[in-house]
C-alpha cells in the first residue's frame, strides 16, 4: 500500500497571522493519495478544505503560510522546491482546476492563447505543436467547436464552457494529480453531471489520481474511492467511502449525512441539520472542535483533543465516542 502512495500529506498545519491574532486554519491534517485512485475532501465552508489545496500547490497567500508538517508527492518534498522547481512542477506533474473559472482566465487573452503559452512553460514544443495540442484536448473535454474556441475569450463562454477550458488547461501536460477543488458548485444539476462525467472519463483515460474538494456527499458518493472529512482545520474521519457512509464512526460525519435530502422525505418533513454555527477560526474551542455543537460530548471531548484511531483497514476516526457513534448510526 505503501508504495501506491502518490502524495503523503502529515501533520499539516496553516496559519494566517492577523492584527487580531492567529487564524489556523488547518491544524495537523493528514491523509494520503494513492495512484489512480479519486480522494474527496469534504466539510462545510470554512474546513480548512481549500487551504489544503492551495498548500499542496504552495499558492498559498500572504499572510498564509505553512506552520508545520510534511507534503510529499512521489518522493518529492513539495515544500523543499525552489521557485523554478516549483514552476515546473506545478501543471506538469500537479494541476489544479480552480473554483471559480471567471476568476482564473484571463479575460484579455484568447482561450487559445492562455492554453499554447501553458503548453509552452513545460514543454519544448513549436507553438504549432502547441496548438495542435491544445485544439486536441478541448475536442477530449467535450468541446467539439475547438477550432472556434481557440478565437474566443472567456466573456462569451458560458460557465460549464469555462469550466471544460479550465479542465482541459489543468490537463494539457498530462498530470500525475489533478486537484479539483469544487469545480461545479456555480453549475447547474445538468452542467455539473456532464462536468462530472468528464472528470471520470478523464482519469480513467490518464491514469491520473485526483483529489476532489467538495462540500457535496451527492458527488462524494458519484465520484470518489476514499473520502477525508474536515472540520474546524482538522480531520474527523477518513477512509473508504464504504467505511464512512456505511460504518460512520463521527458524530460530525452523521450529521452531514443526515442533511443529505432523501428521495421519499415527506412534503412536511424537515431535515436534521447540525445544531449550533461553524467554529470560529480566531477563537477555536479547547478539546474537540467539534464538541460545541456535538449531542454526544463529555467532558473529555472539551478537556483534550482526541488521537486518530485507526478503526480497520485505514477507517480513520477522531473522536472519543466513536463507539456509541457506531451504535446508534
């Protein structure tokens, strides 16, 4: 197993030094990804998620920086490289499709443009070959005008066209990990399936791992091998998603999948939600960050933080009750 391990992340840790304070907003995570396999990260807004992402990428902006813990990918120390390592190693070997395609296109230049000058940072190419390159993966990811599209600027995409230039951007130097990190959230349900659908087709074609950022269990389920779930920084559980689905060993987990809408919900049933509000970074809980909003706290849960237990077969869980969690699932 050991060997499939494509990025080790341990005992990450993120802060953002503030005038009002330290903000850490990811507290000693760890999880793996294995070589072709799909890894979801999921947690409410403000988990620590994407600050994960951007750590693993090292794009991390001031004033946040990394505070403790190791990234390897495939032997690389990531947080070892140089700045001209770390420009080439970004999109050749690690690509990320970002949330917000808008955001992250250039609005000036062609689509064409933005996609030849990727090519041409890690390749020794002509921009002939570039291009062909280029116009051949925008027809992978589903664009079938390409030609046109290389013309074009991203104003007069829609948002799911932005989203598969964003991809085939991401995947233009055949990356050993893709992070996505929620690529469909400003989708609608149909555009999102078809995003979706393309990412699977993709990975299975490439070969590649992918680490899905995510606050969706609807996609979790769809999409992803294993899943890791955070909150307040830190990780609750992580394992199959078999392990985490069926054999939910968190309170924090639960009450995620108890919010998931059902099918046969009655018309006037509402859903369970997670009592209390999401913890404050600036001024996090002693103990377990969960417990503030936690129906299964003690006075251990606020006293100290728990260990990660190794419940079965890399089914990973914190938390002191896990087994009355278990029970009553």
């Amino acid at each position: 197993m050991q060997d499939d391990i494509l990025l080790d992340v341990q005992d990450l840790s993120v802060v953002f030094p503030t005038q009002r304070g330290v903000v850490r907003a990811v507290n000693r995570v760890n999880f793996d990804v294995c070589k072709g396999e799909v890894m979801g990260v999921v947690g409410e807004s403000g988990s620590g998620k994407s600050t994960v992402a951007y750590s693993v990428m090292r794009l991390l902006k001031k004033p946040g920086k990394i505070d403790g813990g190791s990234l390897v990918f495939d032997g690389t120390d990531i947080l070892q490289l140089k700045a001209r390592e770390l420009e080439r190693f970004r999109g050749s070997r690690i690509s990320m499709i970002f949330q917000d395609p808008m955001q992250c296109l250039d609005p000036v230049f062609t689509i064409g443009k933005q996609l030849i000058e990727t090519i041409k940072a890690h390749e020794n190419v002509t921009t002939a070959q570039a291009r062909a390159a280029s116009v051949e993966m925008l027809k992978n990811v589903g664009i079938h005008d390409a030609e046109n599209m290389m013309s074009r600027y991203p104003f007069e995409l829609s948002g799911g066209m932005r989203q598969r230039v964003m991809i085939a951007i991401a995947l233009l130097c055949r990356p050993e990990l893709l992070i996505a990190d929620e690529p469909t959230t400003a989708l609608d349900v149909t555009i999102q399936d078809q995003i979706l659908q393309l990412l699977k087709k993709m990975k299975d074609d490439m070969g590649m791992s992918v680490l899905f950022i995510t606050h969706n269990f609807g996609i979790v389920a769809e999409l992803c091998d294993r899943v890791t779930v955070m909150y307040g920084g830190r990780v609750m559980e992580r394992g199959t998603v078999d392990d985490v689905f069926y054999n939910t060993a968190h309170p924090y987990t639960l009450g995620l999948m108890r919010a998931i809408p059902k099918a046969d919900l009655l018309t006037n049933e509402r859903l369970t939600a997670i009592e209390g509000t999401a913890v404050d970074p600036m001024n996090p809980p002693t103990g377990c960050v969960f417990h503030p909003r936690c129906p299964y706290c003690t006075e251990a849960c606020k006293a100290a933080a728990p260990p990660e237990t190794d419940l079965s077969d890399g089914h990973f869980v914190s938390c002191w009750r896990f087994s009355e969690v278990r029970r009553h699932d």
